[in-house]
C-alpha cells in the first residue's frame, strides 16, 4: 500500500543522497575492537550533530550494512569517528583482519541520522548514564555542547582496553562544566595515570539512584560545582607551596620545630566550628592512610606509616575545641570538603618541607606505641 511505497521512496532518496564513498579513512585496532575516524565529506550533514550512520566495509563484505553511533573530537573539527566492538561475526572479522599499527582503506557512510541524543540540545543541564560501547553518543554531547551546556558523565565500563583508549586519546577531557565519573567493573588493571581533575574512577559498580541524586543536588544547589571545587584546590596548592617556602626559609630550625609551625599555619586556616567539624567526620584518619604512601627511606624503614600516627596523634588534639551548641554544627558535605582541603595542604606540604630523615626524626619524637 501507500506507507510502503513511502518506506521505499524514502529508502531509495536516502541511499542515493545521503551515501558517500570515503577513500582515505583510519582504522585503529583496539584489544576489544575498532575505532573507524574519516574526514567529512561534502555535503556531510553536519548540523545532525553525533546521531549514527549505515557503514559498509566492502574489503569485508559488499552486501552488509551496519549502524553505528558516530561522534566528533573537539581535537579533530571535521571529521567523524565510530566505535565498533567485537560482539558479532562481521565485526570479529573486521578486527582480524587489522595490524596493531593505523590503516586506511575506504567505506561507505550512509547518514548521518538523528539519534534520540539529539534532543539533549533542548536542555542545559545534562547528566548521561552509558554503559560499554554506549558511551560514544555521550563522547559527541562532549565533543559539541559542554562548552555551553553543563553536561555531567556517568559511564559503567568492564572493558579496561576501553576505558584506557579514551582517557588517552582525550575523548573524555574537558573543561570544569561538569564531572566525568567512571565506574570500573573489570577484572583487569587499570592502567590510568595522570587523570583530569574532574574525571574520578571507581573500582566498583554504581548505585544509580544515589549518585544521580548527588549531581542533582550539586548542580541544584551550587555546592560541590567543578569550577568551585578546582578553584579551592588551587588556592590550596597555592598556600601549600608559600608555608613550604616559608619553612625552607627559616634556617636553623628543626624537623620538630618547623613541623609545628607547618601545623600552626594549617589550623589557622579554620575556625574553631569548622575544626569541630573536620574532627568529628573522622577525617584524620583518611588524612593518616593516604599520608602512608609516602616513599620509604634509604634504610628500608617507613617514615610516611609512623609519620601517620604522628599527624593522627596531633590532630586528633586539635579535637579539644569546646562542644558546640546544639544547631551549630555544619552539614556532613561542608564538613567533608573542609577535611578535604585539610588533606591535600598536609599532603602537598609534608613531602616537600621534610626530607626521609627528617620524617623518621619526627616519627621518632611523636612515637607512642
């Protein structure tokens, strides 16, 4: 009937407008599949930003076409990319048949054709959920609006290779608009080094429910936004480097001396309420487990474990601030990102005002057990 011939009109009219040749492509083989990136052709339909295409490999078969989801980099303005993972016949075929190192041979595109993606343009406030491969409409939603929109990521992976892939490749870098939280569920080890600071990966699989309910809450809120948490930072790094260059400047003083100085300049930092606070979260005690990474000292020993209890032992003191009265006390969040903040200045100070000696000569002085 008439709604056929429609579906074949439009059919047809699709093939013969909308299909290219593209002669010069790159494909990259991946441990779990195949990244396909080529230049837009003319008359590209570049408006339908992200959306998928028909791809047809004829160096593999002639007669197949198969959808994709296509994104753009902010890195390659131009030019389009695909993701194809391993799940099936022809793509195990299209994957064999690739070295390691980058290949160009040509394809066909058919496309491009809106997604329901596409309707996030209508929002400026986003916060996607993907899963494996489903991450690349997400990855163009980066690549085009979170220059103007505040776009939040929420991607559960267990494909390590992946992951690796599109931290390295700078798929998932940004700006401060928004945080990018990776959920690995893998078996492998992750090998992912010099992050982003608004990208986090957590070795576990998410409860949806909550950590959407947070995003929702910081963005509705104010509290706990990229761009404030990344500006404390730097103010922090920033005060951290000055003590260090005070204390580096007081010739003459010793470990124990200046290392009660160092502590002074930290407390002075907050008010008594807000050291109530940081004290009852317990957070001196994450302060004590992340400051044993510290490298261990030319004798073999472990000044960064014993300087642990060392700054346990001082801060749990700072505890005797009087109790405060009741409807005084901040929120578990405000209290948190204070400790927060208490940390990383411990932190960036410690390694840089005192040598592995000087460490073991404190943990020696503040032992107790």
């Amino acid at each position: 009937g008439i709604p056929l011939v429609m579906y074949v009109i439009d059919y047809v009219y699709g093939m013969l407008r909308t299909t290219y040749l593209i002669e010069t492509t790159t494909f990259q083989r991946l441990p779990c599949g195949v990244e396909l990136t080529f230049k837009d052709p003319p008359g590209f339909d570049r408006a339908a930003k992200g959306g998928f295409i028909y791809l047809n490999v004829p160096w593999i078969s002639k007669g197949q076409w198969h959808a994709f989801s296509r994104f753009e980099r902010s890195t390659q303005p131009g030019h389009s990319s695909v993701c194809i993972y391993n799940a099936g016949d022809w793509t195990k075929t299209l994957h064999a048949s690739l070295t390691h190192h980058p290949t160009s041979r040509p394809v066909w595109v058919c496309g491009p054709y809106t997604s329901p993606y596409s309707t996030a343009i209508q929002y400026d406030k986003l916060i996607c959920v993907a899963s494996g491969i489903g991450i690349t409409p997400a990855l163009s939603l980066l690549a085009n609006l979170s220059n103007s929109r505040r776009i939040n990521l929420i991607w559960i992976c267990r494909e390590a290779s992946l992951i690796e892939f599109f931290l390295r490749n700078g798929a998932l870098e940004r700006e401060h608009d928004g945080w990018t939280l990776i959920f690995y569920t893998g078996k492998r080890k992750l090998n992912a080094a010099n992050l982003a600071r608004t990208i986090f990966i957590f070795l576990k699989r998410p409860v949806l429910d909550c950590v959407i309910r947070e995003l929702i809450w910081g963005i509705e809120s104010g509290e706990g936004l990229p761009e404030a948490v990344l500006k404390s930072a730097h103010n922090f790094q920033q005060k951290a480097r000055e003590y260090s260059e005070q204390l580096k400047q007081r010739g003459g003083m010793s470990a124990v001396d200046r290392f009660k100085v160092l502590l002074q300049q930290c407390l002075r930092s907050y008010s008594e309420t807000e050291l109530y606070d940081i004290m009852t979260q317990n957070q001196h005690r994450a302060t004590a487990r992340r400051l044993s990474t510290l490298p261990p000292a030319s004798t073999g020993e472990q000044p960064g474990v014993k300087l642990a209890r060392v700054v346990t032992l001082t801060t749990t003191a700072a505890t005797a601030v009087p109790p405060l009265a009741d409807g005084e006390k901040s929120g578990a969040r405000a209290a948190s990102a204070m400790a927060s903040d208490f940390v990383e200045m411990v932190e960036l100070m410690m390694p840089e005002s005192f040598s592995n000696e000087e460490l073991l000569e404190l943990a020696g002085v503040f032992e107790t057990d």
